[in-house]
C-alpha cells in the first residue's frame, strides 16, 4: 500500500487547481451560497475540460482512472468548494459508477458518453420521510403496468434533484422477506409528468441544496430499470460505498481550506503587539487540527486503495464516512473560534464552513449509524 501520488495524480491536482483557480474564487463561492445558485459555470469548466471523464471507459470518452484519481480530483474541487465537488460526485458515482457496473449494453451506450460530456447531471432519490437511517424501509412504490413502471410516494432530502437531469432512484417493486428484498433500481428523467420537487430550507448547502421529491402516478419504460427487477439494495449499497470515497475526499478538501484560511488569519491577525499565532492556545489548536487532518487525507487514500483492491468492506465504509464527518466538524469549529467575532460574520467564509460541516454527520448515514456498524464489523451484536 503506497500513499505517495504518482506523477499522474500530481498533474490532476495541479490541472484542476490551475482551473478552478480562475473559475471558483472565493467570491464567487460566496455569491453562489448567498443567492443559492448552482456553481454552473465551474462544473461546466470541469466537463469542458473532459474531468467528468475521468473513471468512465476510453469506448464512452472517459480515461478509466482509478479511485485514487478520483479522490485526488474531488479533493482538490471540495477545496475550492464542496458544493462542486459534491455536485461533480454525483455524475461519477450514480450516472458512472453505476451504469457501468449495472446497466444494459443500450444504458450504456445512451448515458455514458452524455455523462461525461456534463449533458446529464445526476441525483440519488433513497430517502423517505419514514426511512431515514433505515433506508431500505422505504415504501415508494414502482408497479408494473404493462410496458411500464407507475410510481408513488415520496422521497425526502434528495440533494440536488431540481437541477439534475436523471436520478437513480430507489423503489419497492415487491414484498419480500426481508425489507431489502423487493427493492429496485430505476433511472428516471426528473422532468417526467407527475414529479414534483421542491427546495427544503435547510442551514447550510446553500448552493446546491436539497428537495423533497412527491412521484404521482408516474410513468416510466421499464427499460428504466437499472439492474435486476427486486434486487436493486445491493446496487443502493455498492453505489454508497463509491460515494463514500467521493464525499470524503471532497470534504477533507473544504475542511483543508477551512484551516489553511485560519492559519494564514492566525499568522496575520495582531493582538497585544504580536499575531495571534504566537499565543500556545491557538498554537495547540492548530495542532491538533492537523493531525486531525493529515489522518483523514491518509485514510481517504486507504480507503480508495481498498476499493482499487476490491477488498473495501462495510465496516471500512462506516470508518471513512465517521472519520471524515467528525474531523470536518471539528475542523470547521475550532477555525471558527481562531477567528473569534469576524468568524461569526458573514462577510468571512468561515461560518460557511461552519454551516455546511454540520450536514457530514447527519446526511448519508448518521455518526451514531456509523458507529453501529463499526461495531457490528468487530463482531459485537
């Protein structure tokens, strides 16, 4: 196991830094959360510059990279803005990653070149108001009707499914023995009759945000269905391992800008006649932060070697995702405090950070969740 970037990696990062340098400024970042506009002209740069290529195959236009590659790539986009890197995620890992482990040779054909181009932007639609954590309880119905699926129900914090042009969603096709069983996959055009999303207010994910999504007598080909008929759970949990690796990587790259912003405030920032930087309490803070840090940049890199190996396990997933979401956390709190009452300012994009953290151990699988699992990893049930 080598943590040391090739060349390659080395040129992704430095190709995308040089890009988003020019088209993901600060300011801009700052006026895409404030309006709660979607970072178009950022994400298009990335897919004019053939990133969202990057793991699909040469046949569909790609230049099948690796996990690693893609976790240098998101990185770097998480630290221009996490918003883009998880607005970028969800193409690779729902409108990628699954089409090409899943989807017919047509699905392929149809979706992946058009994914990679940007044309088709992607959600993922698992959540309902009565199955949060417990996903695979969910009751949105998918009922065969000759040629075609009708659906009802609806799903809850689905980010991103207003400005998506596809989701890959999750629904009860059968009742099985199990929960699990009895569960599909279907792609579906978000703008098909009797979809209705609406933007939840939410604390922070301005940009981008999240929907509650209500499917009316919906009717889709079932040429939708991505997979089996009936067993789409283990497609909903395949593709949340990959997500795993895509969140993390984006978001140890905000919690990267959110303390390199510190430092450099703590270095510049004068009080009693010396910067702050000089005092021992903000020296340990700092510290601590970037062992907080360094751990979780090395085991986003573990992680996407584990899955390179086909050897990421369940409970390698619950270590990422709680990892990744406390240090984040705690990373966005404690520059927060460095920068005391101009912290706490709009004006400043450190309570940004502060707001959209909060998400990473709530969304996508709780901390407490995670826990369970680790546990459960170690044998103990």
């Amino acid at each position: 196991m080598n943590f040391g970037l090739t060349s390659e990696q080395l040129a992704i990062r430095d190709h995308v830094k040089d890009l988003l340098d020019k088209e993901c400024s600060l300011e801009y970042v700052a006026r895409c959360d404030e309006q709660g506009q979607p970072p178009r002209e950022a994400f298009k740069a990335l897919a004019d510059h053939g990133w969202l290529g990057l793991i699909a195959p040469e046949e569909y236009g790609g230049v099948s990279g690796s996990a690693t590659d893609l976790a240098v790539l998101l990185e770097e986009t998480g630290h221009h803005f996490e918003e883009l890197g998880l607005w970028l995620f969800r193409s690779y890992t729902f409108g990628c990653y699954a089409i090409l482990k899943n989807g017919t040779p047509e699905q392929k054909k149809h979706f992946l070149p058009k994914t990679v181009s940007g044309a088709y932007t992607y959600a993922f639609a698992l959540t309902e108001p009565d199955s949060g954590s417990d996903a695979a309880a969910l009751r949105t119905k998918a009922e065969i009707d000759g040629d075609h699926f009708v659906i009802n129900g609806r799903k809850q914090f689905i980010s991103g499914f207003d400005i998506a042009d596809y989701a890959l969603v999750a629904l009860r096709t059968s009742q099985g023995a199990k929960k699990q069983m009895g569960i599909s996959t279907l792609l579906i055009d978000t703008k098909t009759p009797g979809i209705e999303a609406k933007r939840i207010p939410t604390l922070g994910q301005h940009s981008i945000g999240t929907t509650e999504v209500t499917f009316t007598n919906v009717r889709v080909p079932r040429s939708s269905l991505l997979g089996e008929l009936d067993h789409g759970w283990a497609i909903c949990e395949d593709t949340l391992r990959y997500e795993r690796l895509c969140l993390s990587a984006a978001r140890i790259g905000a919690a990267r800008q959110a303390f390199e912003f510190a430092l450099d405030y703590a270095k510049n920032r004068i009080q009693f006649g010396k910067p702050i930087g000089s005092f021992q309490a903000i020296q340990h803070k700092f510290a601590d932060m970037k062992v907080m840090l360094d751990s979780a940049q090395t085991m986003v890199l573990r992680y996407a070697w584990l899955m390179e190996q086909g050897k990421a396990e369940r409970g390698d997933t619950a270590v990422l995702k709680y990892l990744i979401g406390e240090t984040y956390k705690s990373i966005s709190d404690q520059c927060l405090q460095v920068l005391g009452g101009y912290g706490y300012c709009n004006e400043y994009p450190m309570q940004r950070f502060f707001r959209d953290s909060r998400l990473v151990t709530i969304g996508g699988g709780t901390s407490e969740i995670q826990k369970n699992i680790i546990a459960g990893s170690l044998g103990l049930k």
